[in-house]
C-alpha cells in the first residue's frame, strides 16, 4: 500500500466485509492484520496509541482492542483512521 487510493481501496474491502475477527468470512486473518496496521501507524503519526485515542475522540481501552485485533472498529472511526494516515502521509517531512 503506497497510494492514497490504496488505503482507501483496503479499507473500503475491511467495511464491506463487515466480519469481526475470527468470523467465517474468507479474509478475517487478513482483514483484522490490515486494521491493526492502520491502527499502529496511524499512533506513530501521532506520537503514541493515547495521542490517537485522544485525536478519534476513543477510549484507550477500546482504540486497544483494535490495535490487538480483538474487535472491529465502527466504520465511522476506521475511516476516520484513514484519513489521518493519508493526511500524515501527505505532510511535507522535515
């Protein structure tokens, strides 16, 4: 995932598969690895997972379960999530 458009396109396929980890969808594996990823970096962006609980207006307890693969996040947030990697991604760096 290099571009913008693919992290929109792989998060767009974890909202429509609408499985929760461990479910019998063909990808759950694969869906929960994506989220968590999102999930990490989108905390190192910010500086820490409590920075970005704080950013999505979350509880850290439950931001964890969707750094640890434990729950879905609500589409609502995951997307939010997105575009604050993309908007990350975009800054100049220094």
């Amino acid at each position: 995932m290099t571009d913008d458009s693919s992290w929109r396109e792989k998060a767009l396929e974890v909202i429509q598969a609408g499985e929760p980890p461990g479910g019998s969808a063909g990808q759950p594996e694969e869906t929960t690895a994506i989220v968590q990823r999102l999930f990490a970096l989108a905390a190192q962006y910010v500086g820490s997972a409590s920075a970005l609980a704080r950013r999505l207006g979350l509880r850290y307890s439950e931001l964890r379960t969707y750094l640890g693969g434990e729950a879905m996040p609500p589409e609502e947030v995951l997307l939010r999530t997105v575009e604050l990697v993309i908007e990350y991604r975009k800054a100049p760096r220094s």
